[in-house]
C-alpha cells in the first residue's frame, strides 16, 4: 500500500448558504399573520393592587372598529384599521403584503371578572382593566 493511500480522505461537507434574513423571519411571522391580512399590536400587562391592566398601541384604529372579549384567563383585542398597511417591497424578495386589522390575546396572569371593568382608548392606546376576583372558598372539614 502506498502512503498516498493509506492517507484518510477528508470528508466533505456541502456548503450552505448562511441565511441570516431566514432567522429574521421566523422571529418577525409571529407578528404577522398573513392569511388573515392581521398584525400583532405592542402591548402589555401590569398587575395593579386590586387589578390587572392590560395596555395596547392600536395607531390607525377607530374606537368603534375594536373589540375587547374575556374567556376563561384570555383577553382577546380585535380591532379595524382604519386603511389598510401595504409593505411593497421587504427586504431583497419582492413581496407585496397588506394588513387590515390588529390581534393580539393576552394570557393574564389571575382570575378576573367583567363587573367594574373600565376602558379607554386615546391617541391610538387602549387601556383595559379587570378587577381582580378573590375565588378563595372556604373548606369544611368532616
């Protein structure tokens, strides 16, 4: 045998493309949902003394395009923009995408009730907030 053969040929791995914008996209499709033409507002939850209040930039929305509904520890935020939102160009792919409306569900983190549930909505901030219910029930012992 000769040295040459003895030799390991080194093992060759296809080369692939780094994608840095795929990594991007997976991060920016939650934001977005495209079959529903629906984007996901910012916003947050804070936990108050005796509530949970729940804030949400909707620019471009009318107070009367929006929808607030709680189901179980939910809240659900649907609101109509007011013209839609049109991207022509994104990045180096030629995409066109539209946007109508906003969606966002917020898990909150106790139970709340309806009953003295305020909202307001100023300059495109909706503020909701829930009181807190107390389920604490008591326990006979037999």
């Amino acid at each position: 045998m000769s040295q040459q053969s003895r030799r390991r040929q080194p093992k060759t791995q296809p080369i692939v493309p780094w994608e840095p914008y795929d990594m991007l996209s997976d991060s920016f499709e939650q934001m977005w949902d495209l079959v529903d033409e629906s984007l996901e507002p910012l916003g947050e939850v804070r936990e108050l003394e005796k509530a949970v209040q729940v804030t949400v930039d909707l620019p471009l929305v009318r107070k009367k395009d929006i929808k607030v509904k709680l189901v179980g520890d939910v809240l659900e935020i649907d609101a109509e923009l007011s013209r839609c939102i049109t991207f022509n160009r994104w990045g180096t792919v030629q995409k066109k995408c539209e946007f109508r409306s906003f969606h966002k569900s917020f898990r909150l983190p106790m139970k709340v009730t309806t009953a003295g549930a305020k909202a307001t909505f100023k300059k495109g901030v909706l503020v909701v907030e829930l009181p807190k219910t107390d389920e604490a029930h008591e326990v006979v012992i037999l």
